[in-house]
C-alpha cells in the first residue's frame, strides 16, 4: 500500500500545522439544506453579525443538493476540522442520527438551526427555531381563511414530500382544518409537492388551476413554492380570484404585494436564527449559560430567551404577517 | 495490490511488432488514474492542513464503499458490453424490504437472506429483459431503475424504517484499524480481480465484450456469462444496500439516490471502455479512492459545491479522453 506510506509521511508532516490552529476563537460552521437557497443568506448573515460581535469564526457549507445523506460528509468534515459548534439544517430526521452522535462524542455542540430532527431529539443538544412550529399551521390556516371569508375550496403547495417542518405544518393545517368550527366551510381538495424547484413548483400550481376551477385560496408554506405560485397568478392576472398565501421571503415577494397579486402573506426574522444560535453557542461554550429546559438567558436586540420542552428555543412568539403596509420594513 | 494488475495481453495474435514492455506496463489508463489520484492527495493536503489523515479518509470512504463495492462488479458488466444502471434503486429496494421484514418481526439473518434474495432477483428481471427478450440493457435498466425506487417507495412510503440498535454500525467495526467496509471493499476487490484477470471466465467476458458474435462462434457461452455478471451485480448491491441501512440505521426509499452515476464515474475514471472489451478491477479500485480522496479533500476544504461539481466533471472528461486515446494508440 504505497498510498497509504505516502499519505502517512505527509500526515506526520501536516501534523504540526493542525496542533498550531487548535487555540484559536470558537469555531461556528452552519450546515445548510443545499446551495443556492437565498433563505439561508438571511441566517448566514445573523451568524456572522453575531460572530463579528462576539469575536468567533464562522463558516457557511452546504451540499449541493437536499438530499437525507448528503448533509454527511460535510458533518464529517467539520469534525475533522475541529470545529467547536456545528449548526445544521437537518436534510432528514433521521440518517444523520450516527454522524451527529460521533460529532458530539468529540465535544462539538450540536445544534438544529432553522429545522429539527423530529423525533430524534436526543441526538442533537438544541434546537434553535423561528417560532414554536406546532402553531404555524393552524396560524396559516386562519390566514387564508380570513382572505377568502372562510369558504371555498384550499389547496397546499408544499416542499418536498419528505421535508420534515413542512410535513409537521401540513398535519397541523388538516387538524385545525377538521377540528376548528371556524373553519367548517373550507374545504382542502389537494396536497401537492413543488420539492422546492421554481419549475416544478410552477407546474404544480398550474395543474392545480386547472383541476380545480373553484379554488380560491392556495398555502404554500415554502419560500420557493409561494414565488411560483405567486407568480403563476400574476401572470395569469387571476389575484381576484385565487388568494395566494404562505411562507415567504420578504425581498422574493416584495413586488407581489405591492400590484397586488399577494395580499399577505407570513414568515419570521431567519436572521434572528443565526444571531441568536451564536449567543447560545457561546454562552453554552463558557458557561454562562445552562442548556436545561427551563432555564433563561438575554440576548441583545431579542430581550429574554426561555429553553422550552426538548431543548428547543424560539426567536419569536408568533409568524410575523407581511401585508402592503409593513413589507417594506423588511430587507431579508 | 500487485495481484491485481493483469499482465496485458500482448500481441500474438498478429504480425505488429510488440510493444516495448514499459509501455505495456505503464501506458495504460490506470496509470493515469494512479497518477491523478497521487495528485489528488497532494492537492488535498494543500488545500486543507485537516486532510492528511489517515483514519479521517478511511472514515470518508465508508460513505462511499457500498457504491464502490457495486462499481466493481459494474466495471465487469460494463467489459462485457452491457451496463447496470438500476443497482443504486435495486438498494434501495433490498433495503427496504429488509427494513420492513424486521419491523413486522422476522428474525433478523432472515430478513436479511430475504433482502439479498430479492436483489438476485431483480438481477434476474434485468438479465431476463436483456438476455432472453433481447432489449438493450441500458434502456432497459433505466426502466428497471425508476420500478425499483417505485417499489421501494410503495413499501416504506414517505417514512423512514429504523433497524435494531444493535444492527447499527457496520462503519464503526474495526478491522486491524480499517473500517468494516473499507475491507470489505478490498475484498471483494481482490477476489474479482482475480476472476476477472487470472481465469478463464475472466478472459471469456473481455471476449463476449470485444465481439459478442466472434465470443460466441468461438464457443463461449455469451448468455450465461451475462446472466451471471446480472445475478452478481443484483446480489452485491442488495448486500451494499444493507449495509448502508446499517451505517444510517435506518432506511428510506431514497436510500443511494443518484448512486447510479457515481458507480458508472468510478468505472470510467479508471479507465473502463463505456463501449466494451476494456477495463479492469484494478482501474475502479484506484477510482473509487481517486473519488473519495477529491470530494474529500475539497468538502474539508470548504469547496464550493459548484466548483466541486466543476472539478469533478473535468476529472471525468480528462479521463474519458485519455482512455479512448491509449485504447486508440496501443493495441490490446
């Protein structure tokens, strides 16, 4: 096996340079779903903010697609770059499960940012989440509920069949939906997934349109699902009578709601995620703060932060809801 | 690894005069892969101070041994002038049949006979297509491809199936300090370097691969040979699918998705001819190291991912030219 001589040599030499790097400030990478996703600039930059602030090192990587395994090599490889906190956006809730527990057997703190092993929390130290999730599908329900008068028939345009936020939303849409006499007269003809690609995503919408003639209001609890739908319905100038509603991104809607296409539509800070993730990270690191349910701590610009059941943490109490009047307030 | 290297066939079968012996030796396509591939671990170690060890790359390559593993049989189908395009959905199946057998109570060496039965078994549909109805084997394992995600999908739906804890791990048994799969690789790698260099059955499918016609009036058995390179590639992949439940610890219908195109980029970058005749174990063994040690290298690195697909095409490209230039250049 000469390889294996060669790369030992080398490694004996390389040895030196790997020692002198290991004093040096806290080492932050954040995982993402996949490249080219602009929601993730938004707590990329929360991260950095605070790690220029607080004086850390921070790193962005991300696979180049959303698949469950893909996410693995690179959580490999900021193990073996000895990084002290690895944040994620978990692609699956479970593939990961073996490689996060190896990362934290090394002493990396593990945290899901922006997503959640659902499930299998035990394999992660703490989740950092906009808004407590198990309220977002009850609240988008009441949000295009209350643009198309509480009747008539809705339609999800969703994600990817297997992503785990948008599966837990949609379950809570349907319960509210079924359970909720407010609702009664709402009528949900149709589940259908865009997997997160502006093409599908539009051709999905489309399809929609034409299956169901009487459809008045459509979630689209993704970013890129609302674009296309939104999209799909400028285009065909039918805002009167489709309402368009969901998840979006501020500076990806902006121009939907000023001609009107987009009445209103919900989402949270994304950049808070990021920003409060390295206060956490930080205080968990030297002690100042106690990562057990229950306990507190104070975070600049977001007041004080409760650790709540399953050490999940929240940047805010409710979705912050986008009209024209407030849209402009946002840059994200 | 020596063994591995087949001694060329040299002339004698014509007048041309031979070859000098260096060049029978040395201008060949696996030199190059060799060659790039000591080239990839010093770009490695420049690009990152945490590439160069030991212990970290045999780590990275466990996520990469069970395509490695189908690569190799692959490569022999590919020499005998068919091609496999359906193993990495043919894991995911396996797996899932064995996931779903073991949480509805069958012992486990059970379940897993019945996984690797069912593997054979798809061999068999794609030998039976090609073989018997006589279709091309490429149209046909596309086919085969999308049925057997279909099929996996339709057992374990959107959810992922967990194994026993106990059966979790393959990638954590360590052999004389090499990870199981990484052995396993070497193994099978040996043994098939051998089948495929040193026996008659060897020799018979560089045969059937040059001319199918001419393989056949000399009296070799084309069909039987092709039926068993079929079963065989049917058989590791279920065994490589199972050992991918086992690294994850659990399975999902998606399990090795796009895989495919990874075991066909391990056979050519080491220099098997995609049109048949051509190749060796020896070429895909250092591939599948060559792959490994250039993903690696630029995922630890930080790499963008694009630049990594970049890399990565490029690598494919140089080494399709240099084959087809050697194999135009020399005579077998």
């Amino acid at each position: 096996m000469l390889k294996k001589t060669l790369l030992l040599g080398l490694a004996a030499g390389l040895a030196f340079a790997g020692a002198a790097m290991a004093q040096d400030p806290v080492k932050i990478v954040y995982i993402g779903k996949n490249t080219g996703n602009p929601y993730f600039d938004s707590i990329t930059g929360g991260f950095e903010d605070a790690c220029k602030a607080k004086g850390c090192e921070f790193e962005f990587v991300a696979p180049a697609t959303a698949e469950a395994t893909s996410q693995i090599p690179f959580i490999e490889a900021q193990i073996q770059r000895g990084v002290n906190v690895i944040g994620i956006a978990p692609n699956s809730p479970d593939a990961l499960n073996q490689v996060l527990d190896d990362a934290r057997a090394k002493g990396i703190l593990v945290l899901t940012v922006n997503g959640d092993l659902t499930g299998n929390e035990s394999h992660r130290d703490a989740t950092i989440l906009p808004v407590n999730f198990d309220i977002v599908g009850r609240d988008q329900v009441e949000m295009v509920g209350s643009l198309i008068g509480y009747e008539g028939e809705i339609a999800i345009l969703s994600a990817t069949t297997e992503a785990p936020d948008q599966n837990k939303w949609i379950v809570g849409m349907n319960e509210t939906l079924k359970t909720d006499p407010k609702y009664a007269k709402m009528n949900l003809v149709a589940t259908v997934y865009g997997d997160d690609q502006p093409e599908k995503s539009t051709t999905e919408m489309e399809a929609l349109l034409s299956n169901y003639p009487n459809l008045k209001g459509v979630i689209a609890p993704t970013t890129v699902g609302i674009a296309a739908a939104a999209q799909v319905v400028q285009s065909r100038g039918i805002a009167d009578k489709v309402q368009v509603t969901g998840l979006g991104l501020p500076s990806e809607m902006r121009d939907f709601v000023k001609d009107g296409t987009v009445k209103a539509f919900q989402l949270w800070s994304p950049y808070n995620e990021g920003w409060l993730a390295v206060h956490f990270a930080l205080g968990v690191l030297d002690g100042s703060i106690k990562n057990e349910v229950g306990s507190t701590f104070e975070v600049p610009n977001l007041g004080t932060i409760t650790i709540n059941a399953n050490n999940s943490i929240n940047t805010q109490a409710e979705l912050t809801t986008f009209t024209a009047e407030n849209i402009d307030d946002f840059n994200f | 690894m020596s063994t591995l290297e087949t001694p060329a066939p040299t002339s004698g079968h014509d007048a041309a005069p031979a070859r000098p012996r260096w060049q029978v030796v040395l201008v060949r396509p696996e030199t190059m892969t060799l060659i790039l591939l000591i080239l990839g671990i010093f770009a490695g170690g420049l690009l990152s101070p945490f590439f160069l060890d030991i212990s970290y790359i045999l780590r990275s390559f466990t996520l990469y041994s069970e395509f490695a593993m189908v690569a190799l049989v692959l490569t022999m189908v590919i020499i005998a002038g068919e091609i496999d395009l359906s193993p990495a959905a043919n894991m995911a199946l396996s797996a899932c049949i064995f996931a779903w057998l073991q949480q509805a109570g069958v012992p486990i060496p059970a379940a897993v006979a019945v996984g690797l039965a069912s593997g054979l078994a798809m061999g068999a549909l794609n030998a039976f297509m090609v073989i018997g109805l006589q279709l091309p084997s490429i149209i046909v394992t596309i086919g085969t491809l999308t049925l057997y995600r279909g099929l996996a999908q339709v057992i374990a739906g959107d959810k992922s199936i967990r194994v026993p804890e106990w059966f979790i791990g393959i990638d954590k048994i360590m052999v004389a300090g090499i990870p199981l799969p990484v052995v396993l690789f070497v193994v099978v790698a040996l043994v098939l370097g051998i089948v495929l260099g040193g026996t008659i059955f060897g020799r018979q499918i560089y045969q059937v691969g040059t001319s199918e016609v001419a393989a056949r009036h000399a009296g070799i058995r084309a069909a039987r040979i092709k039926l068993v390179l079929f079963l065989l590639v049917g058989l590791v992949a279920a065994t490589a699918g199972i050992m991918t439940a086992s690294r994850l610890g659990s399975v999902r219908y998606d399990l090795g998705l796009g895989g495919e195109l990874q075991m066909v980029l391990m056979a050519m970058l080491g220099g098997t001819y995609i049109f048949g005749g051509r190749g060796t174990i020896l070429g895909t063994f250092l591939a599948a190291w060559l792959l490994v040690i250039v993903s690696t290298g630029m995922i630890v690195a930080n790499v963008l991912p694009a630049v990594q697909l970049v890399v990565l095409g490029a690598l494919l490209i140089v080494s399709i030219i240099a084959t087809n230039f050697i194999y135009s250049r020399t005579q077998r």
